[in-house]
C-alpha cells in the first residue's frame, strides 16, 4: 500500500483503537471510553445530570469552534441541562474537557510543552486526534479530559467521536434520531488514538430533483447554506471531509455566496463532480458562457471560464477536478482524443498556476476516469503524477479499473462509488437498494490495490441512503478494521447506535434482509415479469417480504417513545413500500395468468393490485406529512412505477389487469405448480418431481362456471398425501401434496393422483418421487436440476496465496464466497483453492453446469476474471467473465445482480458426484451453483433459479473429488 497510516497506527503497542462505529449505550470497555456508571475517581463527563465545562482557545480553527458549540448542545440533549463552554479562556478550577488542535491552539501546546499530553500518533498525522484524561494539566485543575486534534479535522473528529460516544448519532437532524439519555457519563483511564486511512472521504449529492431539491426549496428556500449545514454537520459527525455538491441545475459557489464560506468554516473540502472542471459548476456555463462547449473551436473562452472558478475559490481547501467531458455529462468527442485532452489538462494546471501564485503540483487536482474518460487513461493518456487517478465502478456497483499491482503516484489513487444512478439500463433512485457486504467487498479491493487517497460515493437524495453512507464512510476511515466479521455485525451494530441495545438484533436483520430483497432487483426495474408466477416464485418472494413487512409492523409498537420518526425512516417505511410493490407487482402477476386460464380469481387479483398501488400512494403521504410533524415532505416524491425505458416516468401509472366474467361453462380444471397451463377432463398432468428433504407440491382446483361442483382425490399410494380428499368446488381449491417417505422405495417411482369430477370430468396427475439411497451424499436433485448455494461446500482444500472467503447475506439467495486476497496473484488452473460439491442425481445426461456470479468486472482491463470447474476429478476447464460496460450481456446482468456462465461438464449417470469450484483470479465472487442434466423436463424460468437441493448423507471429503 501506498499509504496505510491506520495499519501503522495499530502497530504500535502504545496506541488503543476505538471501534468504528460507537454504540448507543456507551461501553466501559477500552481506553478512554465511556461508561454510564463510573467508579471513584473517574472523569465525570456529565454528573448528576450536568455536563462539564469545555474550554476551547479562541485563536484555534473556526471549524473547532462550531464542533465544540455542538458538542455542548449535544451533551446537554443527553443531560438534560446544557454545560458551561469557555473560549479563550484556561480552565482554572473542576475537571473540564480541554479541545484543540496541536497546529493552533495554545492550551494543548502549553501541555505539550509542559511534558503533560503525548503526542506521537497524532503530530504530523493527517486528520488524528487523541483522547486522554491528563492530571493537573492547569495550576487548580485536578484532571481534564484532553482532545487533541493534529489539525483542524482531528480536533472536529475527537469532539464529535465524545458525542456519539455519548449517545448522539450522526443522524440527529437526517433521520431525527434522538439522544440517549444520560444522567452520569464517565471516562476511563488511558489514551485513545484515531486516523484515517483513506485521505479524502466523501459523498455526493445527486440527482436530487424532485425529492431532496424540492424537499429543501420548501425546508430551507433552496439549496444553500442553512441546507449546507445540515450536510456538513453530517459528513464530519460521519468523519468524511469532502463533498461534491448537488449540480442538477445548481451551483455551489454561484447559488449563495455563502456555501463556500461556510463550508471553509466548518472544515469541509468541496470538490465538483467528474464533469465539472476547475470548481465551475456545470450551469455556470448555461449562465455565463460564451459560445460552445468545445475546446476546439472556443478554448479561450473556456480558459476565461475555469480561471473565473479559481479565481472564486480562493484559499479555500478544495480538490480540483482536471480534464474535460462534454456538454451536459456526455462524451466530449466520437473515440479517444488524448492529445486534445493533454492540452486541456495542461492549459488547466497553467491557469491554477497563475491563479494561486504556486507550482500547480501544490493544489490538490483529481481526474476522474469516468465512463469514456478511462478509455483515454487505457489508451495511454499521460497525467502529470501529483494528480489523483480517481477510479469509477460500471454506476453499478462493480469497479472498473484499479492501480496496477504496487503502482505508486505522488497524487495516488481514488474510486468513485454509486448508490444512486440516471442512467441505463435504469434510474435507480427511490430507495436504498445497495447492499452493504457488496460495497465492502469492491472498496476492500479497492483498498488492497492501493486505492486510498479518495472515496466518493453518489448519494443521490441523502435520504434514504442512510445506512449505506455510514457504512461508506466508517469502511473509509479504517478499512483494515472493516474485516467481514464486522461486516457481518454492522447492521445490528448500527441499529444499536440509532435506537438502542434492546431491539438491536432484530432491527439489524430488518436492515440486512430488505437491503438483500431489494439489491435483487431494483425496485424501479421491477415488474410483474421479474419472478415466476407459476412455479410459485411470485408467492414465495411476495410473502417473504410480507413477512418482513409485519415483523416491522410488529416491532414498530415496541420502540421506546420518541424513536418512531427515525424507525419509521431508516427500517418501517423502506420495508412496507418495497413490500407493497412486491405485492402489487405479484398481484398484477397473478392476474394476468390466470385470466389468460380463464379463472375467475383473477378478479380478485386486480382487487389486490388495485390496492397495493393506492396503498404506494398512501405511504407516501404518510411519509411527507405524518413523519417528524411533515418534515420531509417532497423526499419520497421519486417515481417508481410506470417506468417503460431507462428514464423515470413523469408520473406513476397502475400496470393493467385484466377482468375475467364468470358466466361460462361448469366445467373442472386443474392448474399445476410450475406450469401455467391448464388442464381439463380426460387429460393428464405432470407434477414436478417431489424429493425426499424437499418442500410439498401444490396443485389446484377451478371451476370456470359459478355452480358449485362436487369432486374427489385419489392417490394411487398411501405414501402420497393430499391436504384435501373431497369437497364442493365454487371457486378455486389448492390442494397441498406431501409425502411419508418412509413408505417410498429409494430411486425413482411414480405415483397417481386421480381426480375425479361431475359427470365423468375426472383427470389424472403424475407425481415423480426420488428417494436417495442409503449411501447417497450431498445435494439431492430436486425440480429438475441440483442447486447449490456457492457457501454451501461439501468439502474444501487451500492452496496456495489466494482462499475463497464467505460473506454472509452477500448475494440474491444466501451467501457468496469471494477469492481473497486482491494484492495476490493468480492461481493457475486447477492449482487454486478449491470447493467441492457433492450431489446425486436422479437421472442421467449431458450435465450442465450454470454459475451465478456477481459481474464484477477485472481491474487490470484484461478479458475478465476468471475460476475453474471440474467433474468428478476430471480436467478443469477455465471460465471467464468477459462482460464490459454498455454491452447487453452487461445489462442484463447489473439488471438481475447476477452474471450467469454455463459451462458444459460432459455426460454423467445417475448417481453421486463431486463438482469441484477453484480459484484462480483474485476478487470473483459466486453466488449460486446449478447442476442440470437436461432430460427431466423443463426447468421453471425463475428469477432466482431453484431453491437449494436438499440434502443426503454427509460427503466424504478424503475423496470428495477423487
């Protein structure tokens, strides 16, 4: 790594951690941490429910200033009752808190000077801070509780870590998260030291028309600096330090003078979007410009332009954006032109230059290599070396390109993150769809490559991308500590710090789960297509989420009092709307199939989807009007349904249903599982194939008449079970099959299941039944294919630098295994870690392998990542995944979160076998296994694919791929 100041700071033995993230009840444990009983002698934060004194020194950062003003309003909204703040003045009597910075501030100075406050980890260490209780720091001062900043952001984050500590989210004002309650806060002995890793840590606002634009002309009057505040105030609770600002239509400097300012007073860097060179808003030049966008035909023009935007910023701190794209966020030209833009970029660093008065090099510049910008950087396109490469994902999540194995640059290196995208092959814009194992496997590849100098990530609204940011951002000061243990428990962990210890685990796996359902499938690219209506799909994916809805529905009454505006924020509302627009989506589903059946039931179906879609409205308004006294009116105003392209519609439409009339013939039919046909006397059906292990089968009865018809079922074999043997039929019956398999013979039989209706209408249906030997190991073929979730291996064998890593709840299904390390070299063929798969299938034939991957796409811009199967200890074959952006195969794939590859394992007989999963490239990931021979019928077309195998006999793995 280039620079790995956190992975430096650990190492010294002198030093103590603070975890990542801090908990809503403060915790005794470690150095300087905060305790709500305290023992004799301990530091008295607040007491008796009064907070302490701070001092802070008037000459220090004004940034310190504002953190210090906050950080007394939130101890008093713990206490009850607000503490004294002295500035400028040294403490003379009590145990006050002590804040300011080692560059500024003449209080901490004077105790360093006096031997008193340790320094190391923290003097000339961007962004560190200390925490420590010193005794006698001051003549009548018997202890103070130290925090020392090594610069104006150190200090900011130090007093900021004591508030969270204390009980204040960093989403007091976003989510109306409220403080806990405190009436003694102590501090434990010993120093705590903290730094980021990651230089530059921000988000960017975007896309934000209608929600948050509209949200802050009515809030604030516009998107200007009382709006600003409330941004900054986030970023540096969320230890962030940069800020690309909202730019549809908006200009950070033009808009209101006083954004900048404020932004220089607080202590945030303000940069400007990948398109928008030298601090010039891209509106600028719809207001200001003269002549085209074009540097070939107008570069003075433009040269007056950039200079105007340096000119305007000043000694501000800020990030310069360098290089050129075309008007309004397109390519600037048709191909590559690297020697126009080697000229723009050298025009540009002049005008810094002449502009600052000092060598460009000393300005920090970035050039973002975004969509066909990395097209010049591939082709060679020379950047002078002080500039940061900031990297791009595919807007889907799946960077593009990282530094070279151990590449190094003065300017270093950065990645630009999406969680909110315009864009094809769809808007992703309405709520949070992103999950948090996803983003930190590809920026913890990002930090082994050495990408470390800048993280951004594209918010869109802010809202409702709370808890992804935090997770942005805690990931980015200390991605070493972000292990994929903590990753498993950030959920819960961040629930803790929002609503308490008591409900913790339960909100945690609200969020982990809602986050999964809707990474599956945008809800914007959803429609009533996406799942299978007839293999059961739809029902089984509707009722899942219904079920979450009501376990927040359920929790939602046990919040303690006051909590309700931020749950109904960060948990209830993202759950309830994205389970109605299952349930609408699975409603016009169920509709449309069954009145192309003629059922009369589709009626009701268009009753349901009817009401879902009034209902989406509904919780919308609930949302603007009733949440927080209708704080956040406008921020769920982002269309969802309706759409037809890429583009968001102007307003929501209700997808069609359609009618069906009852007044038709009393004839009996059967509808069956997997099939969205139909069947009626003196015709046979086939069920789908029912495993020992698996789930039971369902068939169903209809009438397409309204008299009622009498009818009754017979299984040819006491082992076949049927939820119903008779009745009288008025509408529809489903009938539940279930099996005694201690009845069945192993292999493979059949059974009958005849139904008998009125006047001779009587039908029959097949039921195939397998049943594994004894012997039989692993996954059991079941609906026509075996499927195997990646983590679920038989067997596994390291080898070599890389392993396969698992990372629970990461995928569409279950959980994903990842190669690790990123920095390793590949494995050849073969030679790599593998996992083994043990299965048994009930027939024989051409075997067909399909791999559900993630579409992550290859760094180093080669023909993709690759990994490699085997059957049965056969020769591996390599696969790779060739998919780049803008091509259909890749749409398709960030469209279903899924690439699928298909790799032919030749003829197997029925029977147990192993198929073997090795790594070869660092950083694929797999999802899902599945295993079809191609002679049991037709497989259902399901979005997911099977649901797992059952399982047999435990595998041998001493020769589970021999």
């Amino acid at each position: 790594m280039t620079t790995r100041i956190r992975a430096a700071l650990l190492a010294s033995a002198a030093l103590a951690a603070a975890p990542a993230l801090a908990l809503a009840a403060p915790s005794c444990d470690g150095a300087a941490a905060l305790c709500t009983e305290g023992s004799e002698g301990q530091f008295a934060l607040i007491a008796n429910g009064m907070p302490t004194a701070i001092h802070a020194d008037a000459e220090d950062h004004s940034g310190v200033r504002v953190a210090v003003e906050n950080l007394r309003g939130d101890l008093a909204s713990v206490a009850g009752r607000e503490g004294a703040l002295a500035i400028g003045a040294v403490p003379r009597e009590g145990m006050p808190v002590i804040i300011g910075s080692l560059d500024a501030s003449p209080m901490i100075q004077k105790l360093v000077s006096d031997g008193k406050l340790d320094t190391d980890g923290v003097e000339g260490v961007w962004e560190a801070y200390s925490i420590q209780t010193v005794e006698d720091p001051f003549p009548g001062v018997e202890r103070a509780l130290v925090v020392m900043g090594a610069d104006e952001r150190g200090t900011i984050y130090g007093a900021y870590d004591l508030s969270e500590r204390a009980g204040v989210s960093p989403w007091h004002y976003w989510a109306d998260v409220p403080a806990e309650k405190h009436a003694t806060l102590t501090v434990t002995e010993g120093r705590r030291v903290e730094a980021p890793s990651v230089k530059y840590r921000g988000i960017f606002l975007n896309d934000e028309e209608p929600a948050l634009g509209n949200f802050a002309r009515e809030t604030f009057g516009g998107i200007n600096a009382d709006f600003y505040e409330k941004v900054f105030d986030l970023i540096l609770r969320s230890k962030g330090n940069y800020l690309w600002p909202a730019m549809w239509g908006k200009a950070f400097y033009d808009d209101d003078p006083k954004n900048p300012q404020l932004a220089d007073k607080m202590g945030v860097v303000i940069g400007t979007s990948h398109h928008e060179p030298l601090m010039r808003a891209h509106v600028e030049w719809e207001r200001y410009g003269e002549g085209d966008w074009n540097y070939q035909t107008n570069a003075e023009a433009l040269r007056t332009f950039w200079r105007g935007g340096m000119e305007r910023m000043g000694d501000e701190e800020a990030l310069v954006t360098v290089g050129m794209r075309g008007d309004g966020d397109e390519a600037m030209t048709e191909g590559t032109a690297i020697d126009l833009l080697e000229t723009i970029v050298a025009d540009q660093r002049e005008i810094i230059a002449e502009v600052t008065g000092k060598p460009a090099a000393e300005t920090p510049q970035v050039w973002a290599l975004y969509k066909e910008v990395q097209d010049y950087y591939d082709q060679g396109m020379e950047v002078p070396d002080d500039v940061t490469l900031l990297f791009a994902d595919d807007n889907w999540g799946n960077i593009r390109r990282l530094p070279e194995m151990g590449a190094e640059r003065p300017g270093g290196y950065g990645v630009y993150y999406h969680f909110d995208y315009v864009g094809g092959p769809r808007n992703y814009k309405w709520l949070n769809t992103t999950q948090i194992e996803r983003a930190w496997q590809q920026m913890d590849v990002a930090w082994d490559r050495g990408a470390d100098r800048i993280w951004i990530v594209n918010v869109g609204d802010l809202k409702p991308m709370e808890f992804p940011i935090s997770f942005f951002l805690d990931q980015a000061w200390d991605p070493e500590a972000m292990t994929v243990e903590r990753v498993d428990t950030y959920a819960r962990d961040w629930a803790a710090e929002q609503f308490g210890e008591e409900h913790a685990d339960e909100i945690g796996e609200l969020l982990e789960t809602y986050t999964k359902y809707n990474a599956r499938r945008k809800p914007e690219l959803l429609d009533a297509d996406t799942y299978d209506a007839a293999s059961g799909e739809w029902a089984r994916v509707a009722g899942d989420y219904d079920e979450l809805a009501k376990r927040a529905d359920v929790l939602r009454e046990e919040m303690p009092e006051g909590y309700d505006d931020a749950f109904v924020q960060l948990v209830w509302f993202p759950i309830q709307a994205s389970a109605n627009l299952y349930d609408l989506y699975y409603a016009v589903a169920m509709n449309r199939m069954l009145a192309e059946q003629g059922r009369p039931s589709a009626n009701e179906w268009a009753d349901r989807a009817e009401a879902a879609y009034a209902r989406d409205a509904e919780l919308t308004r609930l949302y603007h009007e009733d949440v927080a006294g209708g704080k956040w009116d406008h921020m769920m105003s982002q269309t969802h349904i309706g759409y037809t392209y890429w583009q968001q519609p102007e307003e929501q439409t209700m997808p069609e249903v359609t009618r069906v009339d009852a007044e038709g013939e009393d004839a009996l039919k059967v509808a069956v599982q997997g099939n969205a046909g139909t069947y009626g006397a003196g015709e046979d059906a086939r069920l789908p194939m029912m495993t020992e292990g698996g789930g039971p089968v369902r068939f169903t009865l209809f009438t397409t008449g309204t008299d009622e018809l009498r009818y009754r079922i017979r299984p040819s074999e006491r082992a076949v079970k049927v939820s119903t043997k008779r009745g009288r039929l008025s509408g529809e019956e489903t009938v539940e099959v279930t099996v005694d398999w201690d009845r069945v013979d192993e292999g493979s039989t059949e059974a009958l299941i005849a139904v008998d209706g009125p006047d001779d209408q009587d039908l029959t249906l097949t039921l195939p039944l397998y049943k594994a030997a004894e012997d039989a190991a692993g996954f059991v073929m079941a609906g026509g294919a075996v499927s195997m979730g990646a983590a679920s291996a038989s067997c596994t064998a390291d080898a070599g630098a890389l392993s396969w890593l698992t990372v629970p709840n990461l995928g569409r299904t279950d959980d994903a295994v990842a190669v690790v390390p990123a920095d390793a070299e590949p494995a050849a063929p073969g030679e790599g870690p593998r996992m083994d798969y043990v299965f048994t299938t009930t027939e024989g034939g051409e075997a067909t392998l399909t791999a559900t991957l993630f579409p992550t796409l290859d760094p180093d811009g080669g023909e993709g990542l690759r990994y490699a199967v085997s059957l049965n200890g056969g020769e591996p074959q390599t696969v790779t995944l060739g998919t780049t952006p803008d091509e259909a195969e890749w749409g398709q794939a960030v469209s279903d979160y899924a690439h699928k590859a298909t790799t032919r394992l030749g003829r197997i007989e029925p029977g147990t076998h192993t198929l073997s999963l090795y790594a070869v490239d660092p950083g694929i990931v797999v999802q899902h296994l599945t295993v079809a021979t191609g002679e049991t019928g037709e497989t259902p077309e399901m979005y997911l694919g099977l649901p797992e195998s059952p399982m047999a006999g435990t595998p041998d793995c001493g020769t589970a791929a021999d």
